[in-house]
C-alpha cells in the first residue's frame, strides 16, 4: 500500500489561520516536504511539530520529486507545504501533484489560506465569474501576450505582484488595458492589512509618491461586454461598405443575408444599411 500524499496550506501572514487538521497532519506524516525549511521551522517550531522535514523547491521539483514519490510508493505519508498559503497557487506543488498522480499514489489536499481568494472576496469587484493571473510571465514576448489577452477578458481579473514590480506593473497594466476599477490588498490577514479601492490611473499616481510596501494582490475589474461590442462595431464602422458585404458574400452569403449580418455587425438596422448601399450606387452611377 502507497502512501498518501498531503497538499497542507498554511498561513498567509496569521498563525491563527493554520486548521486543527494541518497541525494534526503535519504532526502524523513521516516527512514534511517544505519549500524552505529555515522559513517552515518557525512555523513547525511554533505547533510543536517534530516531523523531519526536507527541501522540495522550484530548482529540485524534477529529481527530489523522484524521490518523494519513490518514499510515497514505499507506503511512507508525506505533507506539502510551502512559505505561506496554498501549494500549488504560485508555489511549488504542480509538478510533485503530476507525479504523484501518475504513480497512482493518493493525494489530498488541506483546505487553507490563499491570498488569491482572500483578496477577491475583500476587493469589492464581482465575485461571481473571475480569473487568476497569478504573476505576469517575466519574459516580455510571453507577458505581452498576455496583457494582450487580458484585454477582452470580462471576469475579474487577480495577479500576485511583489511591491518592487508594482508601479510598473501597474503601468503596463494601463497601457495595455486602459483605466479601471482597481482593488490593491496588502498585507492580507497581518496588522496592516489594506483593501485600497482605487482604479488603475490613481494607483499609479499613488505609488509615484508612495513606495509600495508589503505583499499584495491586485484585483481588476474585468472588461465590461457593451464597451467590447462597441469597440467591435467601431472596427467594422471603419471597414468601407462594399468590403464588409463582400466579406459575407465570398463565403457564400446571399445578398440578404449579407445585409443583415452587416447591419449586425454595425449596430444599425438592415434599412439603414440598404439605404447605404443604394446612395453608393447611385454615387457610383
Ligand atoms: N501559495 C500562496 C497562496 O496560496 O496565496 C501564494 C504564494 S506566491 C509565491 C506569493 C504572492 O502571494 C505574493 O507576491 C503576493 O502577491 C501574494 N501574497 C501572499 N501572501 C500575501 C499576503 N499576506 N498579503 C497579500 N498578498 C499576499
């Protein structure tokens, strides 16, 4: 029988948020595997938790990953944990999840912090529909992309940003989607923690006088669908007459038809678009 394997979340900033079960858990396994053990010690010191622990890190996934899964299959429990919150978000865990799984060994997970979801909940922005970011790619080929998608992404959106990226993520974040509803949380569940209710223009402004400072969260309103169809219908507004009907006509459209998708497309109705039409072939005559 194989082991299991505990993905245990941890505090994001409050001891007080660590569960029964994750002291439990922890206390029970016969190994903690922990993103940086000099960091967990403290937080193992502190539950009176005296399981050995090893290092399992973004730079060892592949290999120790190995060797965790090989103790797992000899029937030994192991627990995930990382600095703070819940692995996998951000953190390590993926990689030794994917492993695990595909050796067939069971695994768990102890529901806990996670500032994403904290943060969201706090901001103030619909809840209902919403999507992580998590960080923006480093690399700017891949980080363009993805502002370019975020651009007609009508969810909320959460990104993970460290305080010294801030202002310029903020800027591009402007540049790329325009002004919007902002919610910055910082500090979640510690002493200082703030829900800054902004937009993104003014928390640029903000940050130019005001060093950033502490872990946060950015939490940004999605792109509101009437503002995409308008975009949308400027585009093809722009699109000569003729050209549009031809694109409908070419795949095969009748002439009808062709005038209803275009009025479609405009935003206007089908006389107005048969009006059109006939005024440029008289134009034409
Ligand atoms: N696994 C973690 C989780 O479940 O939230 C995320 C780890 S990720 C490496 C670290 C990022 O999470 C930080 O840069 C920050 O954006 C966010 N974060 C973590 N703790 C936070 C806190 N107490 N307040 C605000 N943001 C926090």
């Amino acid at each position: 029988m194989s082991g299991i394997l505990y993905l245990c979340a941890t505090p994001i900033g409050n001891l007080e948020d660590m569960t029964m079960r994750a002291v439990r858990i922890l206390k029970e396994v016969d190994l903690i595997a922990a993103e940086d053990t000099r960091n967990s010690i403290k937080l193992l010191n502190h539950f009176e938790i005296h399981t050995p622990m090893t290092s399992y890190h973004e730079f060892n996934k592949y290999e120790k990953g190995r060797y965790l899964v090989g103790l797992l299959l000899e029937g030994k429990n192991i627990a995930l944990i990382t600095d703070a919150g819940t692995p996998g978000i951000s953190d390590p865990g993926e990689e030794l999840v994917r492993m695990a799984h595909e050796a067939g060994v069971t695994v768990t997970a102890l529901p806990g912090a996670c500032a994403a979801v904290n943060a969201l909940v706090l901001s103030g922005l619909p809840t209902r529909r919403f999507c992580f970011e998590a960080f923006l790619p480093a690399d700017k080929k891949e980080r363009r992309e993805v502002l370019e998608e975020l651009k007609e992404e009508t969810r909320t959106i959460v990104l993970y940003e460290a305080p010294h990226r801030l202002l310029r993520t903020l800027q591009e974040l402007f540049e790329e989607l325009g002004d919007r509803s902002l919610t910055v949380v910082r500090e979640l569940t510690k002493k200082h923690e703030t829900v800054f209710r902004t937009t993104l223009s003014a928390a640029i402004t903000y940050y130019m006088q005001n060093e950033p400072k502490g872990e946060c969260v950015l939490v940004l309103a999605g792109e509101d669908r009437e503002d995409i169809r308008k975009r949308e219908q400027e585009d093809w507004c722009a699109v000569p007459l003729a050209e549009h009907m031809e694109h409908y006509i070419s795949r095969g459209m009748a002439q009808k038809e062709a005038m209803k998708a275009v009025a479609a497309d405009r935003g206007v109705s089908k006389r107005e678009i048969y009006a059109m039409l006939l005024k440029d072939n008289e134009m034409e005559k």
